[in-house]
C-alpha cells in the first residue's frame, strides 16, 4: 500500500504523504469533511497537504449528490463558478 488510511466514522481518508508531517489541525480538519453523509467512497490526500479555509489543501474530495463550493481553495489561481442549466444528471452519465 502505497498510502496510510486514515479510518473515519463515514469513508476513509487515504493519505500519500510519506514522510510529509500533517499537521494536527489538518488531519482533523479531513476526519470532519469525511464525515459529511455525501463523500463518495473515500478522501485523497496529496504531499502538499496543509489547513485550508474551507477544506484542507491538497485533498481531493469525491461527493454524490453534493457540490462543495469551499472545497476549491482560496489562493490566487483557484476558483469555480456555480451556474444554473438546463442540464439533468443524465445528461452528464
């Protein structure tokens, strides 16, 4: 296993941070975001991980039925935008 897993209450957390300190608040801060009910499957965990705002940076956070605005970071460079269409989820399979 190329990652450590981090069990939660909900999903688990894998982590591929060998060798990189995580810090306390951070890893906390993932155990909170995977026990939201909508996390898909598992979190991932990348070397640049670190406190973040909204979500914790360099995670990557897989939802079914949600969208997580905060979960996109606030630095320079990141940002989203949340549009209405006329789409449905089929449209998008």
């Amino acid at each position: 296993m190329n990652y450590e897993l981090l069990t939660t209450e909900n999903v688990p957390v894998k982590m591929w941070t060998k060798g990189v300190p995580v810090e306390d608040d951070a890893r906390q801060q993932l155990i909170n975001t995977a026990k939201m009910p909508f996390i898909f499957k598992h979190i991932a965990v990348m070397p640049d991980v670190h406190l973040g705002k909204g979500s914790t940076i360099g995670s990557v956070i897989p939802t079914k039925g949600a969208i997580i605005p905060a979960a996109v970071g606030v630095d320079i460079g990141c940002g989203m935008n949340a549009l209405r269409t006329a789409l449905t989820a089929a449209d998008l399979a």
